[in-house]
C-alpha cells in the first residue's frame, strides 16, 4: 500500500497569498504534473513558479483558450475546470 508524499505544516505565507503549507504547494505540483512530488521548502517557490510560468505560456499560445479541441487543458491534459482551479490559486488572470 502506497503512504501519502509526506508534508509539512507550513510554509512561508508571505510567498503566496493562496497557498499557505507545503502540502497545498505539493498538489499543486501534482495535479499539474500529473505526478505525486515531495518537494523541499527551499524548492516549493521555484516549483509553483515554474508551474505558473508554463501554465500561461500555453494560455497565450491557445489565445486564453481554455476548453475545446487544441486549448489550454487539453494541452495541459487537465479537465477545464481543474485549470480554471489552479488559475485562480496562481491569480492568473486573462490579460
């Protein structure tokens, strides 16, 4: 049987408004991976950075297109409503 990624109770909350413990960064990381990520704390802010950074580099390639053939989570292979999730924990918000 596979144990939960361990995590820690918090991180620094000044980092991110919305995502206060390690645990919050940690699936965030997962669901947009796709894989399940135990990070460092020195790690984390660099991760969702990364995350984010490519989440709107596909939103500007698909033109803010988030659902349908060819768009953001398909590409992302995320459902759109998952994407419109982590868009709205990252504060991405359409130009």
């Amino acid at each position: 049987m596979n144990d939960p990624a361990p995590t820690m109770s918090s991180a620094d909350p000044d980092s991110s408004p919305d995502l206060r413990s390690a645990g919050e960064f940690e699936t965030l990381i997962a669901e947009i991976s796709g894989r399940f990520v135990t990070l460092p704390p020195e790690e984390i802010d660099e991760a969702v950075t990364a995350a984010l950074e490519h989440i709107q580099a596909v939103l500007e390639q698909t033109g803010w297109r988030i659902r349908g053939a060819g768009a953001a989570a398909e590409i992302l292979g995320l459902k759109p409503t998952t994407l419109e999730s982590r868009m709205k924990k990252l504060g991405i918000q359409r130009p």
